[in-house]
C-alpha cells in the first residue's frame, strides 16, 4: 500500500509546473517580482487580471508569492516543496510533497486551496 501511495505522490507531484509570463506585465510588478523571488521567475495571472501568481524553482523548493494588481501589494507569500497552480479565476491549488508520508495518510492531505477573494479591495 505505502508503494502505491508513494508512485502516487510521485507521478502527481513530479509533473512540469507551468511556465507562462505575462504578455503585458507592468515594470513595477516586474521590480516587485525580481525583488521577492530574483531572476528567472514565471509569471500567469488571472482570468480577470486582478492578480498576478509568480514562482521560482529553488534547489529543494516553489517559493512564490501573488500580487493583488490593484495596488501592487503582495497579499501572499509562500515557500513550499511541490507546486501551485490556478484552479479557478480567484483559487490557487498548492500541492505539497510530503517528506515523510504517514500510513493513514490520504493524497488530499497534501493539497491545499487558497481562496483570493479574503484579498480583494473593494473601492466605494
């Protein structure tokens, strides 16, 4: 069974993360992610172009962080072993890798969901 979930864990997590770059991206979201993340960082927004989700590929880890575009504030920053992708047009699925994996543990366990919408301004 721990075989099984290992080979699962694998193949899931292994996969080639996304490589897009925002067609248009502004200088100052530019500087703010040559800042956070350095050189070589790749870059997709949303559907809506409210938020940017920008990430780097360390030795062992994803470090990224999201960039609300209203205000060019980091409304998240984060550094995990796995990957993120965009689920959804204010979703963001982070799928860990476990280091150690438990025998009752299930493939769920290692994904989490941050909604974006907690992030956005409302303006009056």
């Amino acid at each position: 069974m721990r075989f099984f979930l290992a080979t699962f864990f694998a193949l899931t997590f292994c996969k080639p993360s996304a490589n897009t770059t925002v067609a248009q991206q502004s200088p100052e979201i530019t500087k703010i992610i040559q800042k956070e993340l350095g050189e070589g960082a790749s870059s997709e927004a949303n559907r809506t172009n409210t938020f940017v989700l920008s990430f780097k590929n360390d030795k062992k880890s994803l470090r990224y962080i999201v960039i609300r575009l209203s205000d060019n504030q980091v409304v998240v920053r984060k550094k995990l072993r796995g990957s993120v992708t965009w689920t959804g047009d204010m979703l963001i699925k982070e799928s860990e890798v476990p280091g150690m994996i438990k025998a009752d543990s299930k493939p769920g366990d290692f994904i989490k969901t941050i909604d974006l919408n907690q992030f956005v301004v409302h303006r009056k």
